[in-house]
C-alpha cells in the first residue's frame, strides 16, 4: 500500500486549509479516502501507486503542504479514524513527511519504504516531476485544467472555451512542461512500485500520446 501523510506549511499564516485538500482529493481513487490526522494533516491511502503520485501532485501544485508517501501494509479492514491504523505503511510515511518538513527543499516531498535505495530514487524522480507542477502560473493552469491526458487534437476545443487562440493554448502547453509531465508520471509510479515489490507494478494507464 502507499499511504500519503500531508500536512500543512503555512497554516499560522493563512489559516487552516486541510479541509480543502481534502475536497480537491475527493476525485483520486483511493483505497482509504483522505481524512484529517492530527491538527493541520491528512492522510489517505492508496493501492495503486499511480493513484498516489496523482494525490501527491495535487497537494504540490497548491504550494502549501509537506508531502510523504510511505510504502508498506496497513492493516485491515481500517478503523473508523486513520489515527487508529496501524502498519508500517504509515510508520514510513510519517518518516518520510517528517523528512519533507525538515529538508527545506522547494518540492516538500519524501518518499520513505523498506528498500530505501528504490525509495531515494522513487523521490528523485518524483520531486522533478513535482518541480513541474509547482512552477506553473495561473494562466497555465487555466488552460491545463481543461486537458486530459493521452486525448489527441484538444487545444482547438480550449482556445474557443476560453476565448483564446489555438497558439495561445499550443504556447501554455508547451511552457508548462504538460507533455514532459505526463510522460514521466508513469516512470515515477513503477519506481513507486518497485519499493513496494514486484507483484505492485503498474500497467500503463492510458497510451502516451506527445502530439496531446
């Protein structure tokens, strides 16, 4: 399993905002939706690592949270609150949001796991992934919210939905490293994977197409 501990960076600065994490990750599926922890932190667990870089990549674009992701079983079925789970899937990702809170890193995120080789490179390529996702404007993501991955011949579609030329989006898209970002989201999940074993490797989830 991969569970994701995320709490908070800046919360004596803008208040408490867990709860809107919460509802933006309500659309991952997830094996245990998120839940608040303790204070400032939620926690949801997945059984699909894909699934887990999505809720991690949602988390980084809002700029705002410490982002661990622990590989290892949890027990079932769960308790009623995650405060009362047990497993090493959650001892590591507190390990590893613990890390992302200490290392100043621009992309808070660690990813901690019984092979902790496989897990330091899982990270690696996960935080450049991150680094994509966290540079973006607004305008960019105006337009990225209206693409969906591996779907050919889109931005015409967006440019009239948004009142903008087909350059404009074709220009948004390009800036913002979408297509680099989707290519490598597979990358990350079998190295994700491969911590927690072999028999958890992913299968593509949709044929990656650059043309977009």
């Amino acid at each position: 399993m991969f569970v994701l501990t995320i709490n908070q960076r800046d919360s004596r600065e803008v208040g408490d905002r867990v709860d809107d994490l919460v509802r933006d990750l309500e659309t991952v599926p997830l094996l245990r939706p998120f839940q608040r922890s303790f204070g400032d932190e939620a926690i949801g667990v997945a059984d699909d690592a894909g699934h887990a870089v999505e809720a991690a990549m949602i988390a980084l674009r809002g700029r705002r949270w410490h982002v661990g992701i622990g590989v290892g079983p949890v027990q079932t079925p769960f308790p009623e609150s995650i405060t009362q789970a047990e497993g090493f899937g959650l001892v590591h990702a507190r390990r590893a949001v613990d890390r992302a809170q200490k290392t100043g890193e621009r992309v808070p995120l660690a990813i901690s796991g019984p092979d902790a080789a496989l897990a330091a490179e899982a990270e690696a390529v996960a935080r450049l992934v991150g680094q994509i996702v966290v540079t973006r404007t607004e305008a960019e993501w105006s337009v990225l919210d209206l693409m969906i991955p591996g779907v050919r011949g889109q931005q015409k579609a967006i440019a009239a939905e948004l009142g903008i030329t087909t350059q404009a989006v074709s220009k948004a898209v390009v800036r913002s490293n979408w297509n680099e970002e989707w290519a490598c989201r597979p990358a990350v999940s079998r190295l994700l994977a491969l911590v927690a074993g072999p028999s958890e490797l992913p299968a593509a989830t949709y044929p990656y197409d650059p043309r977009g």
